[in-house]
C-alpha cells in the first residue's frame, strides 16, 4: 500500500520526521511526499540524509537537517531550521529510536543505560517539548511516536530499550493531557518487529525469522508500509478526538 493510494488530507501541513535517512522513518518520508506535505527530515549522518533527498525528489521537495535529537543544542536549531524554512509546524514524527543488545539489568553498565535513554527517551522528549512549545502558539498540532511492542513485554536483550519505549508511552499520555487544551493530539504507534536494517540480525536468520513469524496471527513480520499508515492515520483531521493512545501495529500478537 503505497504511493499516495489512501489520502489523508494532510496536503500543505509541515511536517518533521526523526530519524529519516532510511527504515520506518524514510517510508513515512516517502508517502508525506506523495501526500504533498512540506517535509523537514532529520539523522545524525549527512551520507545518509544526502541519499534519502535524492529518494524523495531534492532540495526543494525536502529539508534535511543533520542532527543528534538527544544533543538539545541539535534539536534548538533543528526547529529554528524548519521554522526559518516553512514558517511554522503542524506535525511531528518521533521516530528515532535505537537498540544495543543489553543484557540482565543486574549486569548493565551505567554508560550503556545512559546511552540507550538518551536516544530513545530524552531525544524523544527534547523532540516534543520543543514541537509543543511551537504548536501551543498555533493552537492545533499533532505529534505520533513510533515506540515498540518492547515497551509492553520484557524481552532478553532489549531490557533497557524497552523501559525507555515504556516510558515514552507515559510521555505520549502527559503530553496528551497537557496540550489538549490547545487542540494538540498526542499518540503513539507500537510496532513489532519490521523488516529494517535494525532489526536484520533477527529477520534474515531464518530460524529466528520463523520462530517471531510463529508467534503473530498474520504470520508474517511487518514491512515498514504497515507503520507508515498508522502513523499518517494519527496526523490526521480524522484522529482529532483521540489522544494519549498507543497503537500496536503487531499483526495480532497482542491478541493471543
Ligand atoms: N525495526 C523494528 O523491528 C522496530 C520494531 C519496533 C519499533 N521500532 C522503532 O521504529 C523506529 C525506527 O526504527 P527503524 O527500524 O526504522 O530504525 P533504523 O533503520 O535503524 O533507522 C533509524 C533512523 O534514525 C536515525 N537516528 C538514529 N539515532 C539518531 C539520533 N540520535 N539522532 C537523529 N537521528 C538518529 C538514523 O540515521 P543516523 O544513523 O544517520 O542517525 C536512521 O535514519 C525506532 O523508534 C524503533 O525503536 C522498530
């Protein structure tokens, strides 16, 4: 389901997407611009960033902007960036999100702790206060954070990551309250395992791949166009009256 198929009427609406030199956030990028959003992405790599422009049609269609979103001096400029371009903000993506293999929590090191929270916790936190404080102006906004099954279940070696996605579910839900009276929707979508280069070391081990496939109804780990839809869904007018929600996108597996 891809190429502008279903329309969401976001046509003209500005829009920042983390993390969007390639994965879930580079398909979001992608069918923003089929959409016809003016588009604002951002990755700590100018390689990376430098291709995805060239995927999603050049400079004029998209702003790339290199930034590290747990770094606040990054995210200070990153949102003077898109405001100097399009003028204001109508919807954030927090979609930057990182795994190290961890072990028990007994045996983690302080820096690695720290490490996997300020990518995926404080990043997503600096990302959102900064889009709030904009969007409060305007009285209307939307911000959608991609988080993770993880955060729902513990699993061995994505201990770490998955308190940070469990505590960015909160931050979905207090946001949500804080800034519904200034007509701001807050939500989250909660994926399983999709096939991107963060997840390859357990998709492309077949044994692996069939034993997660075994435990999701529709049989299959998801393709990141599974994301992008929620995900547009929530930016949307036709979300307006749902706020403070986590969505998994988990072809079932929670069902059963
Ligand atoms: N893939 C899965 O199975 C899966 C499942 C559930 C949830 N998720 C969540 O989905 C989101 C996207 O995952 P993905 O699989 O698409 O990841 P990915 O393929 O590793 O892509 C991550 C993107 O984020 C950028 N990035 C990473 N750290 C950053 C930082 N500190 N500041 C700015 N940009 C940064 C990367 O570019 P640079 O490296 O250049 O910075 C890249 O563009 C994450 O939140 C992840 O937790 C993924």
């Amino acid at each position: 389901m891809t190429g502008g198929s279903i329309r969401y009427g976001i046509e003209g609406r500005v829009f920042l997407v983390t993390g969007a030199s390639r994965g879930i956030g580079l398909a979001i990028a992608r069918e923003l611009v089929e959409q016809g959003v003016s588009l604002a992405i951002c990755a700590r790599k100018q390689e990376g960033l430098d291709e995805a422009v060239k995927l999603l049609g050049g400079r004029e269609k998209v702003l790339a902007i290199q930034a590290h979103i747990a770094k606040e001096e990054d995210v200070e400029r990153m949102f003077s960036e898109v405001l100097g371009r399009f003028g204001r903000l109508d919807a954030l993506v927090n979609n930057v999100g990182m795994n190290l293999l961890t072990p028990s929590v007994a045996d983690t090191d302080t820096v690695l702790w720290q490490k996997i929270l300020d990518t995926n916790l404080n990043g997503t936190f600096l990302c959102s206060r900064a889009a709030a404080r904009i969007m409060r102006q305007n009285k209307r906004g939307k911000i959608v954070t991609v988080s993770s099954i993880a955060g729902r279940r513990a699993s061995p070696g994505m201990g770490v990551y998955g308190i940070a996605k469990a505590a960015v579910e909160m931050l979905t839900r207090v946001l949500a309250a804080e800034l519904a009276p200034f007509n701001i929707q807050v939500n989250a979508v909660a994926p399983s395992m999709v096939r991107t280069e963060f997840s390859r070391p357990f998709w492309s081990d077949p044994a692996i791949y069939e034993q997660v496939a075994r435990a999701i109804p529709m049989g299959r780990i998801a393709e990141t166009t599974d994301v992008v839809h929620p995900v547009l869904f929530f930016t949307s007018d036709g979300s307006d009256f749902i706020t403070g929600q986590t969505l998994l996108v988990d072809g079932g597996a929670s069902a059963v």
